[in-house]
C-alpha cells in the first residue's frame, strides 16, 4: 500500500468515527458538536446570545483585538464563522495551507458582508528558500483573491524554524511592496518549534532575534501553563517592543479520562512484551488511581474544566493580547467564549498546580525539542507529540493523521527497537520513548 492510499484509508476510517461520534453527540443533546451543513439562520439562539467580553490593543497595530481569537485551523463552513464574529471575535487567524487554501476561501465567503474595518485577519506563509518577492506576491494576491478582501491585516511567516528563515528578503521585498500598495498592513511571524527539517533553532532564540530585528507587527507562539519560561521571555520582549502578542497552545491538558485507554492499549501490544510498555504501564495505573483521587478532591465532572482553568491562566496574563483557541464547532464557541475577561482565580490555582504535580511529566513541552539532537533517527519528537496533542486533546484527529502520515522525516515507528536517547535526554522527565510508540499507533489507527 503505498503513502496516497495509506492517507485514503485513514481519512476513510476518521471520517466514519467522527460521524458516528457527531451523531452520538446531536443525540445525547450535548450541543452541535460535529454538526455539519448548518445555515446561520438555524444556529440556536443560547449560541446567538455570546458574547465577547474583553478587548485588548495588539501592540503596535493599535487594533482592538478581543481576547479570546479564532483559530480557523478546522473551518469548513461560513456559518460557523458568521457565529464566531456575532458573538465579539474579531481576531482571525488562518494559513494559506489550512485545507489547502479551503479555509481561507470559507472566510471570505463569511466575511463578504460585513464590515472589514471591525475584523483582524492574519494568515501565514511557509517560506520555501529561493523564493522571490515575485513569488511570495504571487501567493499573497492568491490569498486575497480566496479572503475575498482588499487587504490583508497582518501576513506571517508561518512557522520559520531559524532566525535565518526570519530574514528571508524575498518576504521582506513583497511585504514593502504589498504595505505601498494598501494590500497588507503589519507583518508577523509564528512559530511552535522546529520539525527537524534542517539544524533547528529554539522557538524563543528565533522570536527574541525576530523582536530585536524590528520588522514584525505580530506574533504567534506557545505559552500555557505547563510551559511557561520561554513564552513569557518572549511576552516580555514583545512588550519592550510593542509588538502584538497572540498565543496558541494554551490548553496543554491530557484529556486524563483517557489514561485507563492508554493502559488497554498498552497492555494488548505488552502480550509480546517490550521494554518501553513494561516501564509505561506501571507509570500508567499509578497515575489513573491519581487522575481519580483529583477527580474527586477537585469535584470535576469533566476535563473541560481543567482546561477552562488553562485558558484562564493565559487570559489573566497582562501582556497577553489574543489567546487563538482552535473552535471546530458551536460546543468550542460556547465554551470559549464564556471565558472572555474571566479571570484565574485561587481554586483554579490549585488545579493546575495539582494537574502538574500528577501530569505535568507526561506532557510534551510544546514547542520544546531540547531531545531531538539526540537522536540517531531525526526523528522530531515534538511535532509527532503535538500531532498527538492534535488528535487527543484538541478533538482534531483527521487533521492529525494526515499531518502525521504527511511528515517528510522519519516517524516513531523508529522507536520500537531504541534504547531511548531522547528520554534520557529530557530534563522534564517525559517517559517519551513510550508515549512516542502509543502516539504512532494512534496516528497511524493501528
Ligand atoms: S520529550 Fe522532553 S525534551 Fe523532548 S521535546 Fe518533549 S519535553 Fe522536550
Ligand atoms: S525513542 Fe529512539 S528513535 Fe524514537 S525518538 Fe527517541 S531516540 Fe529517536
């Protein structure tokens, strides 16, 4: 079988579970999640009723932006934006690579009517080297065409993995040109660590030199809860320098209810059995019996309020002017949006401190990579964890597939028969080798 087909049957076998699950979901009455088709005017009016209730100005920009943002990363329909612009976001964020140019065409299907002035648009671009300023204004007159707009807020590099990347003069040569002409307004750049493609440099080396460098507007990178140091180093620098700060990655909560799934699965491929399982399921069982005394000492019904504590964390930060939360449906937007300018409060304190105390060593730094130049593979530990994050915490399972089975490096079927480099390496304690073969296995639907 080869790669096409492969993606063919995982996509296939995704897209039937995710009808089975949305179905599930309409009739237990849990909200739309899932829900496919929907016309703005059949959208529930509780839906209707949210609204945004902070605004921050991004930086340098002077825009007004609300604090809680729209990762368009899963958008496939107009009314689903139309909900998201109703209810206060103003801060778009899209890529001309989210489902090939589809979403960026879906936004300017919603946005058409409405009044450009009141809405933040970025959307990014992966550099190829040797590309021109003819070629980088090729592609931003392409993602005009498909926004439908006049403009473009902010245009990004997306996701440069060296301060090298950052200085790209074909990109810098176009966006002079597109800001003369009225066609862009600021310029960006995001980043959530290297996929090892070449020699990587840490997310907070490139974002400090891209500060310092004077030409970016705005930023997008990871800061949570978990993963702090770096993220408010770069908070800070931003601040120095006025330059918008948007986040992604806020929620780094395992959804703990799974931790008994982790064990089965552990345990069918343990019949032939295998060091790095034997080590896991130990640590596994020890930290269900935990996620259950939490459960019942924090009196959670779900981990959605775990995770409610995460964004408030990020939200509560003063430097923080966008939080770009990933809302694949009215669930998301109901939830998210009842977080506008709530603050963290003590309670909340204390679950996330005790969430770190139980998980905190089973969560793969976002953005980290400090492991990977160990190992005799390339194989790019952190995004293989964040696909993993992808499908497991943030419901986005098709997306994480195809993003796996896309990768260009070697994957952690590589792992099975290692002696762990990279989790000696981890100053975090991640039993990562493990985790790695479980997130191939889930990647792969084995
Ligand atoms: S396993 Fe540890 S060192 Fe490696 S990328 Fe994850 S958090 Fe960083
Ligand atoms: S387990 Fe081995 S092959 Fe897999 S990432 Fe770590 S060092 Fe590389």
């Amino acid at each position: 079988m080869d790669k096409n087909d492969k993606l063919r049957r995982n996509s296939h076998r995704i897209s039937r579970r995710r009808f089975i699950e949305g179905s599930l979901a309409v009739l237990a009455g849990t909200g739309l999640a899932g829900y496919k088709g929907l016309f703005a005017s059949d959208v529930p009016s509780r839906y209707k009723e949210l609204r945004i209730r902070e605004y921050h100005t991004l930086g340098r920009t002077g825009f007004k932006v609300s604090d809680i943002g729209f990762g368009s990363g899963e958008l496939t329909e107009p009314a689903l934006l139309e909900a998201v612009l109703d209810a206060g976001i103003n801060y778009i964020d899209t890529a001309e690579n989210y489902r090939r140019g589809r979403v960026e065409r879906t936004i300017g299907t919603a946005i058409k009517n409405r009044s450009r002035k009141a809405i933040f648009i970025t959307t990014k671009l992966v550099l190829r080297k040797n590309e021109t300023k003819k070629d980088v204004l090729d592609r931003a007159y392409k993602c005009l065409e498909r926004l439908q707009t006049e403009y473009i807020d902010c245009l990004m590099i997306h996701k440069p993995s060296t301060v090298e990347q950052t200085k790209h003069d074909g990109f810098h040569a176009a966006i002079r040109e597109l800001k003369a002409a009225g066609k862009v307004r600021f310029c960006g750049l995001s980043n959530h660590g290297s996929q090892w493609q070449e020699e990587p440099e840490t997310m907070e080396k490139v974002l400090l030199a891209a500060a310092e460098d004077g030409r970016f507007d705005v930023m997008l990178f990871v800061y949570n809860f978990l993963q702090r140091e770096m993220g408010e180093r770069i908070l800070t620098a931003c601040k120095e320098k006025n330059i918008g700060a948007t986040l992604m990655k806020t929620n780094p909560v395992l959804n703990y209810l799974e931790t008994q799934e982790m064990i089965e699965r552990a345990e069918k491929e343990g019949r032939q059995p295998s060091e790095y399982l034997k080590r896991l399921i130990p640590r596994l069982k020890e930290r269900a019996d935990k996620a259950e005394a939490f459960k019942k000492k924090y009196n959670l019904a779900n981990y959605e309020e775990v995770r409610d504590a995460a964004v408030k964390f990020v939200l509560s930060h003063p430097d923080v002017h966008s939080a770009c939360l990933t809302i694949k449906n009215y669930s998301d937007l109901e939830a998210y949006v009842s977080l506008s300018g709530t603050k963290f409060d003590s309670v909340e304190r204390k679950r996330l401190s005790a969430y770190k105390e139980i998980f905190g060593d089973f969560y793969c730094r976002h953005a980290c990579g400090i492991c990977e130049s160990k190992c005799p593979h390339r194989v790019p530990v952190n995004t293989v964890m964040r696909y993993n994050h992808y499908f497991k915490s943030q419901g986005r399972e098709k997306t994480a597939v195809l993003k796996y089975a896309s990768l260009e490096t070697n994957r952690a079927d590589f792992c099975m028969d290692c002696a762990g480099y990279c989790e000696k390496a981890c100053p975090y304690g991640v039993p990562v080798q493990s985790l790695l073969v479980l997130a191939h296995q889930t990647l792969t639907l084995a």
